[in-house]
C-alpha cells in the first residue's frame, strides 16, 4: 500500500471501507466517504472551522431529548428530510402527496365522531374541514384513518403548551360514504424553535424561520399507501418560503370565511368560521407492502 498523501488519501480510505460484508452498509460509508472528502477538499477548512463544526454537532446533540429532536430539525431545514420524504413516497401525480411528518405528533390521539370538535377551550377561529376519502379509481374509502394535529390558534402544538389532556389532535374516522368532517380551530404560522444550534445557524442567514399555517394528517387503510402530509392555507405570506421545503401544490387549500349559521357538521355558530373542503385520494400499496402488514 503505498503511504497517503493529500491526492491519494481519498482513494486509500475508500480501498479500505470496501471491506464490509454487509453490501448495504458498503455502499453507503463507501459513498459518505467519497461525498465527504469531495466537500472537505472544495471548502478547504482551517483547522479552527473544523473545530466548530465538530463543537456545532456536539451541542446539537446535547440538545436532543425525548421531547426535542434537534438533528431532524436541521435535517428539515437542509431540505434532507423533504427529500428522503420524495424517495420513499413516488405515488402517482393524481394521489394526495405527502409531506415532512415534523417533530410534533403524538401518538394514540383520541378518536372522536365526525363532527366532533378537537379543539375544545383552544383560542382561534373555528374551523371545519370536510371532503371524502377515496381511492385513484375513485371509490370511496370507508373507516379509513385520519389521524389530525396541528397548533392552536396562537401557533403552539401541545408539546408548547403545559396541558394534561391532548391538545388539538384527535383520530376520526371516514364513513360508509368515504366522507370525514373534522371540527377544530384554524392553524396560523409558526417559528421553528430558534434557541438552539439551527436557529443559531439560521440566524446567520437572511432564510426565514417561519412555517406557512397548515393541518397534519395521517391517513391509513388497509391495502392503501399510508401518506402523511398537511393542508396549507392558500394566501399564507409564509408559503413560498416554508423554512422546511414542506409545501407543494395540490396540498394549498382555501379556507372560505362563512358568517355566523350553519355548519358543515349542523351545528349553528354564533361567530364566522372557516370551511376547508378537501378530497385525499390513496393510492393502492404495493403487493410486497400489504404482505408486510
Ligand atoms: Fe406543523
């Protein structure tokens, strides 16, 4: 073997990294390494820069807990997450596309009639958003999942808020007609958390920390590709410049004002309210999937 030097080094770390029996695992340190060297060797680093991206990693992984997840955070923000979302979600053009899931879902939400209000006691404008569940032939799913969360109407989720009950999240179901009605609060725009290591970066930055309003969804059915994705508010001064690359085009919905009367869920309101109507469309799971369900 012949001893290292800046031009061969590269080559040498690979030559050695092939010996891995897990041909998986093979590929991807073999590839981190090429990818990382080629970034090493364009920026060139000072000794002193390498030090503070090594004390940058170190703290943002102090900062991770049980509740806070500092990593995902800045792989939302370098637009990672958003792209292994692509990879693993290729769903045809006519399905409902997914989304980054995000930090804050809670699992075992409780699960309420159609109708029902998730957002008892929760400040905002109300909210109700209705439509159908079906498939890309167009039948109707019935009892398929719908599992909701989203902030309040002043932009915190329930891990923001010091509450013992879950807080503006709930499962419902869709009926024998494939259709849902969910009652809740509308959603506003909301900061990523700016204190700690991406923020810190981020402020370095003139990139905005905001997130465009929007309502989490995970829906499931048997047999149906399992998709996980949010409806934004059409108008939202955030939605072109979503700091988690999280938007796309057929997730941007109205939300039409109503006036004080009937709503969608028959209930007679004193005050305006929202009305979101929006149709998710599965997509048939692969045969290797449902097998493995
Ligand atoms: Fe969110």
């Amino acid at each position: 073997m012949p001893y290292v030097t800046e031009q061969n080094l590269t080559d040498i770390v690979m030559d050695r990294w092939k010996n891995i029996p897990d041909s998986r695992l093979r590929k991807i340190m073999i590839s981190m390494v090429k990818h990382i060297h080629a970034f090493v060797r364009e920026i060139e680093p000072t000794e002193a820069e390498w030090f503070t991206a090594i004390d940058w990693l170190t703290r943002t992984g102090k900062q991770c807990t049980d509740k806070r997840q500092e990593f995902i955070l800045a792989s939302d923000v370098l637009g990672i997450s958003m792209l292994v979302d692509a990879i693993n979600h290729r769903l045809s053009t006519k399905a409902t596309p997914t989304t980054v899931t995000g930090p804050f879902h809670v699992h075992d939400s409780p699960e309420l009639a159609n109708g029902a209000n998730m957002a008892e006691d929760a400040p905002g404008v109300p909210c109700f958003v209705t439509g159908v569940v079906r498939d890309l032939d167009g039948m109707l799913v019935k009892g398929a999942i719908l599992d909701v969360w989203q902030t309040d109407g002043e932009g915190l989720y329930e891990a923001q808020r010091d509450v013992k009950e879950p807080w503006m999240r709930a499962v419902y179901r869709s009926g024998a007609d494939g259709s849902y009605v969910i009652r809740t609060i509308a959603p506003i725009g909301y900061t990523i958390p700016m204190d700690g290591t991406v923020g810190e970066l981020m402020s370095r930055t003139k990139i905005s920390h905001m997130r465009p309003a929007h309502i989490h969804f995970l829906i499931d059915s048997p047999g149906y590709h399992r998709i996980i994705t949010h409806l934004f508010q059409r108008g939202d001064q955030y939605i072109e410049t979503d700091v988690v690359y999280g938007v796309k085009e057929p997730l941007i919905v109205d939300f039409v004002k109503k006036p004080a009367g009937k709503a969608p869920n028959g209930e007679v309101l004193d005050k305006p309210f929202y009305v979101v109507n929006y149709d998710f469309v599965l997509q048939k799971a692969a045969k290797a999937a449902i097998a493995a369900e």
